[in-house]
C-alpha cells in the first residue's frame, strides 16, 4: 500500500476507534443529565470514554494496516491516546463556541464581518489543530 494511502487509513482506523467511543460517551452523558441550571459542561461528559472495541470497518482497517505479528498492545496504547486527546480538543473547540457566543450570540448572520472573521480563524485553528494532532498519531500508530 503507497504511504500516503496507509497514513490515511491510519486516520480513519483512529477516527473509527473516536466513534466508537463517542457512542458510549453519549450514552454515559444521556444517562447522567445534568442538574438544571449547572455551568461548566461543553456537552462531552466529564472525561474521554475509551473504547477499544473496533468496528467492522475499524477491522476491515486494522486487517489492512497491520499483519498477525503486529505489536497490539502499542497500536491499543495509540488508538487509546487519541481518543483522548481528540476528547481533549472537542472540549477546546466546545469551549470556543462557547465563549464566542456569549460574546457576540448564537445567530452568526448578525455578526459583523470582523467577528464573522475572527470566528472562522478561531475554527480555523482549531481545526489545524485537530489535523496536526490526527496526522502524528496516524505516522505513530504505524509505527
């Protein structure tokens, strides 16, 4: 498989491994509402769910990228250390909607075209963010 391919398989095996987490993780919060009126929540729950438990296409993508020799225990160590930190980087990106709007409200249609561009480059970064961080982990999860 050409490099390039492989490292974005690599993503999407991380990002498989993300949904999967996601959904215990919206379970777990569904399950815990919080009491009215309380601040501080961006909507995630107090902490990262890690699931481990891949997918069909998560296999489909471990069987691609990896043979039976393949050291599991690092790979599990990766997948966990992402889901983490794209916890991590949802709550940063929550966190910046959040304060945006209370600054400047909810309806972007109403912004002027300097908080229209001072939205964007904040989303802008942190979407550079999220990519940089998905790409290392992708060429570390390869190994």
């Amino acid at each position: 498989m050409e490099p390039s391919l492989r490292l974005r398989r690599a993503e999407e095996l991380l990002q498989e491994a993300v949904y999967q987490s996601r959904a215990a993780q919206a379970a777990g919060v569904a399950l815990r509402q919080p009491a009215a009126g309380s601040v501080g929540s961006c909507g995630l729950g107090a902490g990262a769910a890690v699931v481990l438990e891949l997918s069909p296409r998560g296999a489909e993508l471990y069987g691609e990228l990896f043979g039976p020799d393949a050291n599991r225990a690092r790979i599990r160590d990766t997948l966990r250390e992402w889901v983490e930190l794209q916890d991590a980087l949802d709550r940063d990106r929550n966190h910046f909607l959040k304060a945006f709007r209370r600054a400047h409200g909810f309806d972007r249609n109403a912004y002027s075209s300097a908080e229209r561009a001072e939205f964007e480059r904040g989303l802008e970064a942190l979407n550079t963010e999220v990519t940089r961080a998905r790409r290392t982990a992708a060429a570390r999860l390869l190994g």
